[in-house]
C-alpha cells in the first residue's frame, strides 16, 4: 500500500467518524429536564430528576433540536402549574432562534409548599414536553 492511499483511506476513516459523532450529538427532538446543576459543557442538567428537596432554586432546562422545525417558531413557551390545576404559577416566553440549542428557566420553588407539580414546555400552540416532580 502506497503512503497515498494510506493517508486516503485515514482520511475516510475520520470522516466517517466525524459523521457518526455529528449524528449522535445532534438533536432532532424536543427535551426538558429538571434540577439544581446546569451542564455548562452540553444542554442537560447534572443532576436531572422528578423528586427535590425544596431547599435550592430548581433550574428547568428546554432543550431545542436542531435542523428546520424551529426555523419558523418565533416563540415558545415555559410554565408550571400545580398538578391537576391549571393555575400557572410561573410562566416564561422563549423567543427561538435558529442558534438556540437550550433554555435555562430559574424557577421560584421556594416559594411554593411542598407537593406535587408539572412543568410544560409548550412549542408554537403544542406541548413538545412535561415533567410531574415533586417538592418535600
């Protein structure tokens, strides 16, 4: 094999790499988490979960996909309700943009008694995503 057609063929390879790693990082749906710890490296939390102790701010995190199905949103939507109610306790717009990978929300759980809520996070007129947790 000629140095040529080994450095092509590593090149192939790295492409393909690349490709799959591409894939694999990209999003094409629509996420929510919930917690105390945002990931500042990727659009998660560290420490996502559905049962806190109300002694911390919560962060509620969108998480948007990318490619064409946002480019003609203009806005989205955050809100927290107490579950079964329809009361909304705290409320957010999101303007999207074609860069806006995620969405941090600061939520104002410790003003709210324990119990048991729901997080929406709506998208044009639908809801994309929602989270039942619960504060002790």
């Amino acid at each position: 094999m000629t140095v040529a057609a080994v450095i092509i063929a590593g090149m192939v390879l790295l492409a393909g790499l690349f490709a799959g790693f591409k894939a694999i990082s990209q999003s094409s749906n629509y996420g929510l988490q919930l917690g105390k710890e945002v990931n500042e490296e990727y659009p998660r939390m560290r420490d996502n979960g559905r049962e806190f102790k109300n002694d911390g701010v919560l962060t509620a995190l969108a998480i948007f996909p990318d490619g064409d199905k946002k480019k003609n949103l203009r806005v989205s939507q955050l809100y927290v309700t107490k579950k079964g109610d329809s009361t909304v306790l705290q409320k957010e717009d999101i303007r999207v943009t074609e860069d806006l990978a995620a969405y941090p929300l600061r939520l104002k759980n410790l003003a709210w008694p324990s119990g048991e809520y729901t997080l929406y996070f709506k998208v044009g007129q639908e809801i994309e995503e929602s989270i039942d947790f619960i504060l002790k």
